[in-house]
C-alpha cells in the first residue's frame, strides 16, 4: 500500500537513527519557556524512506542527523 501523500509518521530517535533537538518543547529556546508541551516530530509518509537514505548516507561518511525543528500538528 502507498501511503497517502499527506499521511504523516512519527520521527522517533531511535526508529530512524537520528538526534531530536526541538528546542521549542524545551525551555532551551529564546522564550525560555516550552512553547509546545510535546516534543513530538512528524514527517510526511513520503519522506520517510527519503530521511532513511540520508540518514544511511550520512552514517557512511562518519555523519549523524540532527533534526532541530519539525511538523507538529
């Protein structure tokens, strides 16, 4: 099944093998103070394989992804 171009999926470190950093969900951001409770990160269904392969990429040059900033909805 194809997901539908405007589904989204979860980011989670651990599953794509990437470094969260959403400052917004901490006080660590130019408020100080949480601007959104959860530090939730989507992505659309599309992307995903794409974040994947950068990710695989990345990882074969000594690299690491750091995602600063996300979808939330």
């Amino acid at each position: 099944m194809t997901p539908r171009s405007n589904s989204l999926v979860p980011v989670r470190a651990e599953e794509f093998g990437v470094t969260l950093a959403l400052a917004y969900a901490t006080p660590d951001n130019i408020t100080g103070k949480p601007i959104y409770k959860r530090p939730l990160c989507f992505l659309h269904a599309e992307a995903a394989p794409l974040l994947q392969r950068a990710v695989e990429l990345a990882e074969w040059t000594g690299f690491k992804l750091k995602i600063f900033d996300a979808f939330r909805p």
